[in-house]
C-alpha cells in the first residue's frame, strides 16, 4: 500500500460520513408534508447533495446522498419512501458528481445541480405514478419543480464557500489530482 493511501481512504470516508449527517439535518429539520395522501414532503436537502457531489464526486456524493436522505425519511416516519429516496437521491449525487469530476466551474456545478434535480423530479413521479397513481405523481411534480429550483439557488449561492472549502482541505484539493 503506497504511504498515505490508507489515511486518504479515511478522509474520505469520514468526509462522505459528514455529507450524509448534514444532509440528513437539513433535510429533516427543514421539511413541509404536501398535501396528498401519498405523505411526501418538500425539504432543502437537495442543496447539500449538490454540495457534497461538489466535494466528493460521484460514487462518494451518491453514497452520502442515499444513505442522508433515505434516513430522514426514515426518522420523520416516512418509511415508504426510504428505498426510493435512496435510489433517486443517490442518482442525483452519483450524476452531479460525474459531471464536476474534471471540471468544477460554476457553470458546470449549476448544470450539474439543475440535471441532479430533473433526476429527483422524475424519479419521484415515476415512483408515484407506479405506487399511487399518474394522477397523484402529476399532482406532485410542482412541487417537486420548486424544491428541484430551491435546491440549486440554495446551492449556486453557497458555491463560493464551498470552493474554499474544497481548497482549505487537502484531500479534497487532491481528489481532482488523483483521476
């Protein structure tokens, strides 16, 4: 094992570890129930998926984004959603991931953020119109369409503080250096 790889392997597990933790804050902490009998709800979560993409890239971002979105489902009760947000949300961090992986300008990382949402709104309606019905996963899709637009304000605006991050943090300086 090359000197330092095992100490960059734990540094990025525990950088993904931290991303899943705020992303299951922010998404459970900032939540509205929708009005329709299928119990979801409209949460900020969106923005640090894209932020953890940002830092992490694909696999990683997929992984953090799963695991805290699907266990705020979980403690908020909405356990019928859990394995589909995993999968949505994990497609959304896996995709804006791939995209900022040799590339991490603003414009890019806003791409990646409105591609990571159109994921999460299809996802869901897909879901919806399979578990519920077209008409209620129609129904849905507004909301959906402003928490996709929240989520990529939320996220452009905190683009600057996230760069510095990524700079103040070795590791995650190296990320780009090790593909």
């Amino acid at each position: 094992m090359e000197p330092g790889k095992s100490q960059f392997g734990i540094q990025k597990i525990t950088t993904t570890a931290l991303m899943a933790a705020i992303i299951f804050v922010v998404t459970y902490l900032i939540r509205i129930p929708l009005p329709f009998a299928s119990g979801g709800y409209l949460n900020i979560g969106d923005a640090p998926i894209y932020i953890g993409a940002y830092l992490l890239g694909g696999p990683a971002g997929a992984i953090a984004a799963a695991l805290g979105s699907a266990l705020s489902d979980l403690a908020a009760g909405y356990v019928f959603y859990a394995l589909p947000t995993a999968i949505i949300k994990g497609a959304m961090g896996l995709v804006a991931g791939a995209l900022l992986t040799h590339n991490k300008s603003f414009s890019r990382y806003v791409s990646a953020s409105v591609l990571g949402g159109a994921i999460m709104v299809g996802g869901y309606a897909v879901f919806e119109a399979c578990a519920f019905n077209l008409n209620q996963a129609l129904a849905a899709i507004p909301f959906n369409a402003v928490q996709w637009g929240a989520g990529v304000l939320v996220a452009s605006a905190l683009y600057p503080a996230i760069t510095r991050i990524r700079r103040a943090i070795p590791t995650l300086r190296q990320e780009t250096l090790r593909k």
